[in-house]
C-alpha cells in the first residue's frame, strides 16, 4: 500500500462502518484505482527469502501483494471485504496471464467474524489492516490459527509513533508491532521481528519517514 496519505478510519458521511463492506466498496468505487499498484515493501522484506507454498493475504485491496506473491510461485487466498478491490484485484491478475491468476484465489469475507481453516498456510500476511482493540485479539488469533507449524505471521500497520506526524482520528486502532506480538501464546510462536520500522513516505506533499508496526512471528513447527 503506497498511498501515503490515508484517510482514515471513521465513520464516514453516510455512517457507514469503517470496517464494513458498504464503507470500502464506496471507497474503492470513489476512484479507479487507490493503492500503487507496487507490493508492500515490509512483505517483499520479509517474504521473498520465503519457499513458496501457500499463502493468505487478508485485507488484500487490489491484490498487489498476492499477485506479487503468485508471480513467485505462491499459491495465495486473498480476502478482502471488498467486492469492488476484489473484482479490480481479479480483473489485474487476468492480465498477468493464466499462469499467475490460476495460482490466486480471491475471496469476500469480513475478517471480524470469518475463521480461515487452520494451519493451513506458510505465510500469513495481514497489511495495514486497522482494527479496533476489541476485535484485535480475536482476529490476531483467527489469523494465527491459520498458520501451519513452521509457518510465518506478518502483521504489518502503521506505527503509533507516527501520530504525531501524521495525526489519525482513531489512534486506538494502531497498536505497537509488540502489542499485536504479545496476543499470540509464546508457547507456540517465536516473535522473530517485533519493531517499528522507517519507510520513505510522502505526506502532504512533503517527503519524510514514516513507521510501520512490522510483526513477524513463527509458528513453532
Ligand atoms: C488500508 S487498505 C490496505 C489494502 C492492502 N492490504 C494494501 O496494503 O494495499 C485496508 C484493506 O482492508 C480491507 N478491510 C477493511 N476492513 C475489513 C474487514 N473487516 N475484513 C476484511 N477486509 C477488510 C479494505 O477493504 C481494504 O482493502
């Protein structure tokens, strides 16, 4: 996601919900494309050392992260809430051709109440995808829970550090890479990154560093 400044999470004119359907299909429909178009620059860090297997990308727009991952041999599940980012995001793999779009499957689903199937993936990656402290924990662990032994965890959002930069109406909905990190059992996983992380970024115009909360945790195989 290289849209660098964000509008944020609220409710909007027509009270739609931040995290509902309705809110994000009218936001994609508002413009023809929003993200970049470039994979996520904290999940190409983290994930192009990775063997590719399977992977969910949860939250996945216009699916430049998964087709990112599907050029590399991912086979990916790519949800969003989203149908119009998910017809866009289908309607962009078909031109990549049949190869990279057979290895991709996109999915409508509202992450707060949806459990994918467990241990079923090597790479989970969630991106900047915002929610309020009483769904995080549940949702963390929904997504946890989809990771099969020896498999990774990314969670990745905007770092509250940055608020004062770059101020947000709901800072609540930014926890620190550690405060995501301490909802998995340490029993079972390993927090191998845990940090707030620079990225050049551009608001308002102006260039400067912005932070991402980057988690990267394994799951103990
Ligand atoms: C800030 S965008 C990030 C998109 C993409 N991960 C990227 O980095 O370019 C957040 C995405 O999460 C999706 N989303 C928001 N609430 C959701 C929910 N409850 N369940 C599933 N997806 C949701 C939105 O439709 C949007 O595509």
């Amino acid at each position: 996601m290289s849209e660098t400044h964000h509008q944020h999470d609220h409710v909007d004119a027509a009270g739609r919900d931040p995290h509902g359907q309705a809110y994000w299909d009218a936001r994609y429909a508002s413009r023809e494309r929003i993200w970049s178009g470039e994979p996520n620059r904290q999940l190409v860090a983290e994930a192009a050392s990775l063997p590719p297997r399977r992977a969910l990308d949860v939250g996945c727009g216009e699916g430049a992260d998964a087709l990112w991952l599907a050029e590399r041999g991912w086979r990916v599940t790519a949800v969003d809430v989203s149908e119009v980012a998910l017809a866009r995001a289908a309607a962009r793999a078909r031109e990549l051709g049949h190869a990279v779009a057979g290895r991709v499957a996109w999915e409508q689903a509202d992450a707060r109440e949806w459990a994918p199937p467990v241990a079923a993936y090597e790479l989970v990656s969630a991106q900047y995808l915002h929610f309020a402290p009483e769904v995080r924990p549940q949702v963390v662990r929904r997504l946890a829970a989809a990771v099969a032994p020896g498999g990774v965890l990314l969670y990745v959002g905007h770092d509250p550090s940055d608020l004062d930069v770059v101020p947000r109406p709901h800072p609540e909905l930014l926890p620190a890479a550690s405060e995501v990190g301490r909802l998995l059992d340490g029993e079972a996983w390993d927090v191998e990154v845990a940090e707030a992380r620079p990225r050049p970024a551009t608001h308002r115009g102006q260039e400067l560093t912005l932070h991402d909360a980057v988690l990267r945790a394994r799951r103990r195989g």
